[in-house]
C-alpha cells in the first residue's frame, strides 16, 4: 500500500497544504489538498474521495473537482454520510455560492455522491472500506481502508480526546491521525474537539490496552506556526511509548 500524503496541516500557505491522503493512486482521504496537489489526469484516476466531515479544510476541493469534471465531461466518485452531503448541497454546491455538481446533469452529476453509514463496510475497487464515527465537533467517521492484500490504516480525520471509542472497531497496522497544536493548548482540544500530544497519549494508551500492541503513527492537521513545538513533544512522545510516531508532510511517501 502506498500512502501519499498530499497535503498536512491545518492551514495553507505555499508550502503547506491542508489535509488530503492519497492511497495507491486511487483513494482519497479527505479534499483539502487535492486539486492543487494532483494532474489532471491522477484526479480522473480517483476510484474515492473519502470525507471524514463537513469542516472547509476538509471539503474545500470537491467544488473544483466538479468543475474539472465538468469541462473533462466526466464525474468523480465522493463517498460520505449523509450529514456531509447535506452540508454540501445547502451552503455550498447549492446553485448561488456554485453550481450544484451534485445533481447537474441529472443523469450523469459531476460529484457522483455516495452516502455510506457509520459501522457498515463497503468495498470500493477491491477495497474494503469502514466508516467508523469519531469525536469531533462536527458529525465525522474516519476510515480504515484495507488493500486486497491485507495492509490496514485506520485515518481519523479531525478528532478530540475520546478517540478510544473508535479502537473496538479497528485493527491497523498503521494509524493516521491528527495533532492539530502543541500541549500548551489542551483546553482547546478539549473545548473544540482536536488533539495535542498529551492528549494523543492517552488515546494510544487505550488502544495499546485494548490491542496488545501500537500501530505506527502518521500526524496530519498541524498548525504550521506551532509545529515546532508539537514536534519537540512528540519526539518526547515517541521515545515514551516506544514507537514510530511522525508528523507527515507535504509529498511524503509511506510504503505498508
Ligand atoms: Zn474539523
Ligand atoms: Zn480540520
């Protein structure tokens, strides 16, 4: 399984893009960084895009998929909950702000809009694909996508502290979640939902508990102007549980 992670944080600027995960050229994780990241060509090649939630920096690029659908005559497959999809089609592809890609043309929409359910699996080009919910404030699931030849992530999206709930479910060999600031900020974790490093302990604590073992850990949704911070910590982090974690970047490639 490769694992291209496209864009990493939680703001943009012109070296940092916003969250998008690309596995095996095929799935998407997530729309913050897509368009900008991806040829033409590579977009058209997306069998997914996978939304873990309706936040901007999460969606920004589906309204332009639409757009290079549109003009390329053909659609792009985007796989979300029902909330998501509601939130789109109300205050963004909703006709005013742009075109509603998700009903033009009506036998054919350039957002080709699949609603999933929390907890049920689908495959998608031999993939199997499993919504999981995870807490945040907005409705989200992350996902755990599993490669015809068995590699397993689990991404989580944006998440806050209660992430443990979400361990029952899911059994990765590689784990990708979020620090969005560094430890000095917990109670904006706890308040807004998002995770620091101490509060990223005491989740893969639990999951350690519960599992026996730790996957390797990727972090995404930094603020670039606390990353340095956030990395000291997880350096600290990562030598106190004794395992791989790393703050992904722009263009970084992992092979599971
Ligand atoms: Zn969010
Ligand atoms: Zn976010």
């Amino acid at each position: 399984m490769k694992i291209q992670f496209l864009g990493a944080h939680n703001c943009e600027t012109a070296t940092t893009r916003l969250v998008s995960i690309l596995v095996d050229d095929i799935l998407a994780l997530d729309a913050g960084g897509l368009t900008s990241s991806l040829p033409i060509e590579a977009q058209f090649k997306l069998k997914a895009v996978l939304l873990t939630h309706h936040h901007y920096d999460h969606i920004r690029d589906v309204p332009a998929l639409g757009m290079n659908a549109l003009f390329y005559e053909t659609s792009i497959p985007v796989y979300s909950t029902q909330a998501v999809k509601d939130a789109l089609a109300s205050h963004w592809l909703n006709g005013t702000i742009y075109s509603n890609f998700l009903e033009k043309p009506p036998e054919s929409p350039r957002i080709e809009f699949t609603v999933i359910e929390p907890n049920k699996a689908v495959t998608i080009a031999g993939y199997e694909v499993l919504p999981v919910p995870v807490n945040h404030s907005a409705p989200a699931v992350g996902y755990q996508v599993t490669s015809p030849d068995r590699k397993t992530l689990f991404y989580t999206g944006d998440t806050g502290p209660g992430l443990a709930e979400a361990w029952p479910g899911v059994s990765p060999q590689l784990l990708i979640t979020e620090v969005t600031a560094p430890n000095r900020y917990e109670a904006f974790g706890y308040r807004m939902l998002h995770l620091t490093p101490g509060l990223l302990k005491a989740e893969l604590l639990a999951f350690q508990k519960l599992k026996g073992y730790l996957p390797q850990v990727f972090l995404v949704h930094m603020n670039p102007k606390q990353e340095k911070e956030i990395e000291a910590e997880i350096e600290q982090l990562s030598d106190e549980l004794d395992t791989s974690i790393t703050l992904a970047y722009e263009g970084m490639i992992v092979q599971l």
